[in-house]
C-alpha cells in the first residue's frame, strides 16, 4: 500500500484541543502498525505551510472543533493541494455550524428539533420567558458551533435560562436554544461519498443520569454504550437511513458520525447534529460502531486514508 508521507493533524486551537491530541495519537499509531510512513503534525505548534516543506502527501485530519473541523484547515490544504480525509471545505463549514446545519435539514424535510437562535449581542434583551412559550421545558442551550458538549446546559427551569445562555456566550457569539426531546439517544456513523454512503451499526448511549457531558464522554466508564443497540429493528434502519440522507444533504464525504434523539413517546428520531472530525479516541463511538461492523480501528483508519482527496485539485505548478 503505497500512500506517501502521511501527516496526522491533532491537537490545534480549538476547545477541543484535548480531545484532539487523544484521537490523534490513536490513528497515529495505527496508521504506523499498519505500516504507513505517517507523522503527527500540530497546527499550534506549526505553520500548515510546513506540510509541503516536509514533502507530505496526504492528511489524516483527527482535529475537532474550530480551526479543524470548520472548513479552514480544508481551505488551506485545498491551496496547498494536500489531500486530506473527510468532508470538504464548504460540508465542513456548514456541518461546524447547528443553526446552518437545521437550516440545511429543515429545508430538506428532514427532522430536527424546534430551536430560536440567540445573538451575544442581544442577550440582555432576550426575554426568557418567550423562550420557554416557543420551545417549552426542558430546553438545551449550546454554542452553535462547539463541540465535545461544551458550553451545553439542560433548563430544566425558567430561572436556569439566563445562566445557560450565558454560559454558552463564552463559547460563541451564537447561542442554539432548542427544544429537548426526551427519550432515547442514539448516534449512528456514516461512512463513503454520495451514492456509496452508508450508515453503520446504530450505538445507544445510556449516560449516569441522562446526561451525557464532556466529563461523562471522555473521562468515566459509567456511561453505557450499547451495540447493538436493543432498538427494534425497523426502527434501527429507519435511523440509519435518516442519517445517511442527512449526510448526504450536507455534501459531507469519508466519514462522519450524527446524533440523533428519539422522542420516548412518538418514537420519531430527531437530527441533533453533526460531526465531520468524529473522535478516535478509546472512548469514541465511530471505531466502537465500526468495530461491531466488523472493521477493526486499523481498519477503519487506513479506509478513510485512502479516501483523502480535495474538493478541487489544482496543476501541480501552483500547488507547488
């Protein structure tokens, strides 16, 4: 398998810089069982620049969050004309944001839970209990483009509002307010580019008292994840045609991993969001679900490597 020099991007800016820098050593290390000539590369520390001085041919992209997961590495190694895994520069960018990415699903018909979209700017003037008129109680209050759970709050009471749309201003200038849907969650990987998408086993998250935070993804083993996942089986592939048609809408590629909450009264799975950079970390989801697919984490790594690509490849004389 001749794939060249492959850098592995971890670690960067973003609040998920933690995170970042566990997924990355894992497929780091993968990449280099399997036998690929790879190397971990940080932003923080270097120029993306460097890419090309060092002769690298292609780019495992293991950042999240900002600066990684949002289009601006993609850009940037679209110009340098580095192949690189995962969805493009503009599905990157649109799939970062949760408000655009509704926007995308609710123009398309696709399900997802009613929201109001709060500015920083304005929210002295927000008034709280017309929130609660439109989205009800309980709501969730997040920064519209973080990931990891960060910033996210569940109000369960009027008097919870301000603190929450505060908390997740520190994290962005847009804040997502939305209705929580209460009953199971689920998260189901997809994997391939248009036509060839296709969803993986569907993982049932079961979280020390339904809340699953950044401290009970990455950090404890009490949280459950069940694969497969004890939902009945029409409603398994119900979901994994959901999300793939949710991926598909977005123009994602390689992979990606969607989360999705099924209401426990109607039955009716709602698109949360999507990550485009999911973690590989030993606690991470899209390895767990592929693994039950039978693809081991080598595996899976090496896949989405071969896949690499640019949205639009440059000649060679101005890439170079």
């Amino acid at each position: 398998m001749n794939l060249g020099k492959v850098a592995v991007l971890l670690g960067g800016l973003s609040a998920e810089r933690e995170v970042s820098l566990m997924s990355g050593q894992g497929v780091l290390k993968a990449l280099q069982t399997s036998g690929v000539d790879a190397q971990a590369f940080d932003p923080a520390e270097q120029d993306l620049s460097a890419l090309k001085a060092q002769g690298v041919q292609r780019c495992f992209i293991a950042l999240h969050g900002r600066y990684g997961e949002d289009g601006a590495v993609q850009g940037a190694l679209e110009l340098l004309g580095i192949p690189y895994t995962g969805s493009g520069v503009m599905a990157s960018s649109i799939a970062m944001d949760k408000v655009m990415t509704k926007r995308v699903w609710v123009a398309e018909g696709l399900p997802t839970p009613a929201h109001v979209l709060v500015h920083r700017a304005d929210m002295e003037g927000v008034d709280v209990n017309d929130l609660v008129a439109q989205l009800g109680l309980p709501m969730i209050v997040k920064p519209a483009r973080e990931g990891s759970s960060i910033g996210v709050t569940r109000v369960d009471r009027v008097d919870q509002l301000k603190p929450a749309l505060q908390e997740a201003a520190r994290c962005d200038a847009d804040i997502l307010c939305e209705q929580c849907i209460v009953g199971d969650e689920v998260t189901c990987p997809v994997l391939g580019h248009g036509d060839a998408a296709h969803a993986l086993p569907v993982i049932r998250i079961v979280a020390p008292d339904g809340n699953y935070d950044y401290q009970n993804k990455y950090f404890t083993d009490d949280t459950q994840y069940l694969v497969p996942c004890g939902l009945p089986e029409g409603e398994e592939l119900a979901i994994q045609a959901l999300v793939v048609k949710a991926y598909q809408v977005l123009g994602c590629r390689g992979w990606g991993r969607i989360d999705v909450m099924i209401d426990g009264r109607t039955r009716q799975p709602y698109l949360l969001e999507i990550n485009t950079s999911p973690g590989m970390t030993g606690h991470s989801l899209v390895p767990m679900s592929a693994r039950a697919a039978g693809i081991s984490y080598e595996q899976l790594c090496l896949q989405l490597l071969q896949a690499a690509q640019l949205d639009n490849a440059l000649p060679q004389e101005l890439a170079s």
